[in-house]
C-alpha cells in the first residue's frame, strides 16, 4: 500500500500517496513522539515517546491506540520491529533496550501477541541520556544499539 506516515508531536497522520490525500490520524496520547515504524505486514505501527510509552497500533481497528505499554523508566529514544523475526525492541534514555516478542498473525480474529523477552543493559547514561539509536540486522536475530557513552554494542544472544 502506498502509505506515507508523518509524526507530529501528538499524532501519526497516514496519507495515500496514489488518491493523495489523508486516510487516518493516529491519536497516541503521548505528550510527544519520538520515533515510529510499520510492522513489515504495514497493518501495525508502534510509536516511541518522550513521556516512556511504547503505543501498538492495529491500522484495522481504527485510530486508537491497540495496546499501550510502559517499560521504562525515562524518555524512549527509538522503538523497531525486525524484518523477518516476531520481534521488536525500544532505546530509552535509562541506558536501557528492551526487546519484545511481537507476533502478529495473519487471522484478524486473533490479536497480537506481545511479550517482553529481555533488558538489556550495556551502555551507560551520560548527561541524561542513555541509548540513542538500536537498530535489527536484516536477517538474524541480532540487535545493534548505540549509545550516548560512544559505544555501539551488538547483542546476539536474544
């Protein structure tokens, strides 16, 4: 689907690029937004924010929030699904990364399933802020994460 997301402080406005015009308005309930992805299915979307909440959103059962979901215990940096495996994981400014099982399934009867998997602690906070950026390697289960200590970590045992 040729969707475009954009993120302003409180919402997630969804444009169709081909009838060029919006299609929903994601209202998240956060005080601001700090990052977002689509699931690769592109019926999910989760949304980081600065006030430590992780929003799930099933584009299918409307503009509010599917699950909201509070881990940490500062601002979230980034929040990421994988590619390929049922996993997501969030960057947060208490110098820790979180990482979810996230599974989605194909029959809209049945919900996602989300479960915290591990904490991962490796980098320290400095000046208040802890990990700044995670990213997932494309094929296996590894996760990248770098932090406001200088230091880019990868964890491979998830």
């Amino acid at each position: 689907k040729p969707f475009f997301f954009v993120a302003t402080q409180q919402h997630v406005r969804i444009y169709h690029l081909v009838q060029q015009k919006m299609v929903k308005k994601l209202m998240s309930g956060c005080k601001w937004i700090s990052s977002l992805d689509v699931h690769p299915t592109g019926d999910h979307v989760i949304i980081g924010s600065y006030d430590r909440r992780l929003v799930w959103f099933d584009l299918d059962l409307g503009s509010a929030p599917y699950k909201t979901l509070k881990y940490h215990t500062k601002a979230l940096r980034q929040v990421q699904y994988h590619k390929q495996h049922p996993l997501m994981a969030t960057a947060s400014d208490d110098g820790t990364v979180h990482v979810f099982h996230s599974t989605v399934y194909s029959d809209l009867l049945r919900d996602p399933l989300i479960v915290p998997v591990k904490v991962l602690r490796g980098h320290k906070v400095q000046g208040g802020l802890g990990v700044m950026s995670l990213a997932f390697h494309p094929k296996q289960p590894w996760l990248f994460s770098a932090g406001a200590d200088h230091n880019i970590i990868l964890y491979q045992d998830l």
